[in-house]
C-alpha cells in the first residue's frame, strides 16, 4: 500500500461482494471519502449468510445457511490481510487443516506439514493406492512445471496439459482438483490458470496447500465485522440500493446523479456491463462476453451423525453429484447439519434441483455410515456462481476509463473466480483510484 498522504477523493464503490469490502477498506486505508452502494440489504454478494432463511433450521438451532460452502486456502494472502485490517483473528474464524484428501471409508492423498516441495514430494511417494510407476510420472510431470516456472501455452486445457499422466492420477488428482478450484472440468478449464493455482497452492511458501474452513457463518467472517469498520472510519453504505446509472461529467462522474472523483465497479460483471455501455462499450463487450458456471448445495441434517473429518472427498459419478461433504457441525454450526457440494454443476442444473437434492441424499445414504436417517434441508442452485475459466479467456480489465475501474473475481489477473482474486482485484482498484494514476 503507498504509505505517503494522498488528497483526498470521493470516491464510490459499486457491490459490495467481496471485491467491493476490499476496495472500500483500501480506499479507506488510503484516506478516501468511500461510499459503498449495495442492492442487496447486506454486504457479502456470492459468499454470505441467508439470514432470511433461518426458517429451514427445523430443531437443530437458528444457525443461518450460507448461500453455498466456501474453502480458502493457506495461499489466499490478500484475503487473510483483509481479515487483519479489519480485525478479525483468521486463526479464530478458519480452521486451517494440511492438506488431506479423506473418503467416508478411506483415505487419500495427503500432504505432510513441512516445506512445500519436500512435503508434496513425500506425500506423493507415501501414497500407495497409486503404482510407483503413477506416482513416480506425476513427480517427473510436475519437475517439468516446476522448471518452467508454472508457464504454458494459453491455448491448453488442462486435459491438455496432463495428457501423458497416467488414468488414475488424472481421474483421482487432476480433476477432483481442478474443479474443486475453478469450478470447470479438466476438459474446459485454462491449463495456463491451473498450473498458477498449483504454483500458489503447492509451491507457495510454508503453509500455502493448508485449507482454511470457515468456522462461523459467512457473514460473520468478513461482511458483518467489515461493515462496522467501514462505519468506523466514516464510510457512507447505501444498503439496498441499486446503482441505476452512470454518467461522466468532466472529470467526476455522477452515481444516481451523485458526483464522485473516481468510481469502483465491484458489481457482477453483467451489471458492470450496464453501467458503462455508453462510456465504455468495448469493456462492456469483453463483460457480457463471460460464460458462468453454476455450483449447487445441498443440505442434509442427519441428529446425531459426526462425521470422520469436518471436510471429506467424495466420489462423483452418473448417479452421485457431489465432490465433497463438511460436517458443519464441526465447524461451529448447529451439530448434524451437512453441506454437499456439487461443483460444475450445469449437468445437474438441467436434471432440476429436486433430482439432484433426492440423488445427492441417496449419494450420502451409500457412502456415509449416518447415526439417524439424513433428510433434505435445502438445495441451493448459484446459476452464475463463477465465470468459465477456459483457455484464451479474454478477461476485462481492471482500468475502463479514466477515474472509473473495475473490480472482482472476473477481472483480468492470475487466479480463477475465487475469494482471493475478488479481494486482490478490489485492492488494486482502490489503490489505482486513490492516486489517480492512469
Ligand atoms: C456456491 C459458491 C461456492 C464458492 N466456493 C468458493 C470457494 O470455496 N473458494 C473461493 O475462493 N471462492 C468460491 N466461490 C467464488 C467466490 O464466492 C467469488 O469469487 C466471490 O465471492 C466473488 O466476489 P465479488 O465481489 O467479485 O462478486 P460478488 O460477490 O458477486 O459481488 C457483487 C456485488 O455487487 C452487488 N451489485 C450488483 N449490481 C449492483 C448495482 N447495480 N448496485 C449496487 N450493488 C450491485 C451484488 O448484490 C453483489 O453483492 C464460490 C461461489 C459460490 C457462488
């Protein structure tokens, strides 16, 4: 962050998702007069808690839903800064783990604590289930990466790019993996933004592979404690409020008719569209130009049932939707509740969400051993939960037009739509907007 007094600006910060937090609380930080516009009557957009949908909790407590489970990773580092500026003790708020794929009924790969190399290397030899000759390849395959510094064309999927692994490192590593991280099948996804994932994850430094499990409703762990500090510090949020236009009007620009120096579309990439048709349509173009992929929830209760780790792989096929199941008991929610996550889930969008709920529930019923019988506590569809992330993806960028930036999980940058690349995006945004450079 620049460390020197900047003048001061008004400046406006449009959505306030996680993009938009990060953006107000930089731009805070740097001395700006923020105001936050959000449509919704909370902050948090595609990571927050259903506080209005508390009524679906039958006996097992009032604890809110979240619209869908997130992870974070050891390597998220702008998103634990965030937390700090604000705060909030990460160490308090997110159960961190090593690395460690368990099944219901056995184990998986799992990394060692340790220095990132040697541990992904001992890990990878003490992983049996695979031939030597599996694990030996995929050690050879990823000293390659490793040589190229993570480059690769930017025209391969990562199919593509793991074409010469064996079968069952690609069935049992490379794809559970990548859609677990971008949300795209292997056969879609930018091998280009994979390979950046599993420098960050793997080869990031101490600790970066480590998951990070929120162990308080979504809300609580950054939008709420974000909101008071924003208050704090004098910024204006105008929650439930809508931007409807955008207009410049020569050096400002008017929100609603509202002036302000500089302007931060932290908005979904539609509604950035909108907004600056008229000022900037070849940016507006490269936005509605986005193709989303859908993520699915579903909740079980199950009184009674714990299950062998908060966080368990499973296994996806024709008949079982879901890649992984948190016991959110363990992770400070009302005990017995379940949260199956389907990922990639435009197949089972199509099948409607009362079969994928009644197949996700008979996924559960043979795979897990439950104390009583689960039942369906809600199925939650996010139709457009993150962009594709396919080869050649031409992303928008950051800068629009002079005094007006965007930010978000979309924006040009390294990462797939994640939590981590919505909080740098805004970050950069504020700092680019506090300095008026261009
Ligand atoms: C179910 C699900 C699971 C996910 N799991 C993970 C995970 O495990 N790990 C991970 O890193 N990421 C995960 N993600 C992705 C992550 O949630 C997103 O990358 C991140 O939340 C995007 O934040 P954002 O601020 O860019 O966008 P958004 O959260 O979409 O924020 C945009 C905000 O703008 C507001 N808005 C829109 N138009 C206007 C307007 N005209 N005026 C005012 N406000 C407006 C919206 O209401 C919204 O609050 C998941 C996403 C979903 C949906």
């Amino acid at each position: 962050m620049p460390s020197r007094a900047l003048p001061q600006r008004r400046v406006a910060v449009i959505g306030g998702g996680w993009a938009g937090i990060s953006a107000a609380v930089h731009a805070s930080q740097l001395g700006q007069a923020v105001t936050l516009f959000e449509m919704a009557p909370q902050l948090g957009g595609r990571a927050r808690s259903l506080y209005d949908n508390t009524a679906v909790s039958s006996d097992l407590g009032g604890a809110p839903l979240d619209n869908g489970q997130h992870i974070l990773i050891g390597a998220y580092r702008h998103c634990l800064e965030l937390l700090a500026t604000i705060g909030v003790d990460h160490s308090e708020v997110l159960l961190r783990l090593p690395l460690r794929l368990r099944y219901p009924r056995h184990e998986g790969l799992s990394l060692p604590p340790g220095r990132p190399l040697p541990s992904f290397v001992r890990g990878i030899l003490a992983y049996q289930a695979w031939p030597l000759a599996a694990r030996a390849r995929l050690l050879a395959t990823a000293a390659g990466w490793l040589l190229q510094r993570f480059q690769c064309a930017a025209e391969l999927t990562v199919d593509q790019l793991c074409a010469d692994l064996p079968a069952i490192v690609r069935q049992e590593l490379i794809a559970p993996l990548c859609i677990a991280a971008m949300n795209t099948a292997s056969g879609q996804a930018s091998a280009r933004v994979f390979l950046r994932v599993l420098q960050d994850s793997l080869f990031g430094g101490s600790g970066s592979s480590d998951l990070l499990l929120p162990r308080v409703p979504l809300s609580c762990l950054l939008a709420d404690p974000a909101q008071t500090w924003l208050q704090d510090q004098g910024s204006v949020l105008r929650l439930g409020q809508r931007l409807q236009s955008l207009e410049q009007q020569g050096n400002q620009w008017l929100a609603d008719g509202e002036p302000f120096d500089a302007v931060i579309l932290a908005c979904t990439s539609a509604e950035a569209a909108r907004l600056c048709n008229n000022n900037a349509p070849d940016w507006a173009f490269k936005a509605r130009a986005l193709r989303f992929e859908p993520i699915i929830t579903v909740y079980l209760e199950s009184p009674g049932s714990v299950l062998p780790a908060p966080m368990l792989a499973l296994q996806e096929g024709a008949q079982a939707p879901a890649q992984f199941v948190f016991d959110l008991g363990q992770l400070g929610h009302a005990p017995g509740r379940f949260a199956f996550v389907i990922s990639g889930a435009a197949p089972w969008v199509a099948r409607g969400l009362a079969e994928t709920g009644l197949a996700t529930l008979q996924q559960a019923e043979r795979e897990i051993n439950w104390h009583s019988p689960p039942k369906i506590l809600k199925v939650l569809a996010e139709k457009r939960a993150t962009f594709a992330c396919t080869p050649d993806l031409q992303r928008p960028a950051a800068r629009i037009s002079p005094g007006l930036f965007a930010a978000g999980d979309y924006v040009a940058g390294p990462y797939p739509a994640t939590l981590e690349g919505a909080v740098r995006s805004g970050r950069t945004a504020a700092i680019t907007a506090a300095t008026g450079h261009w």
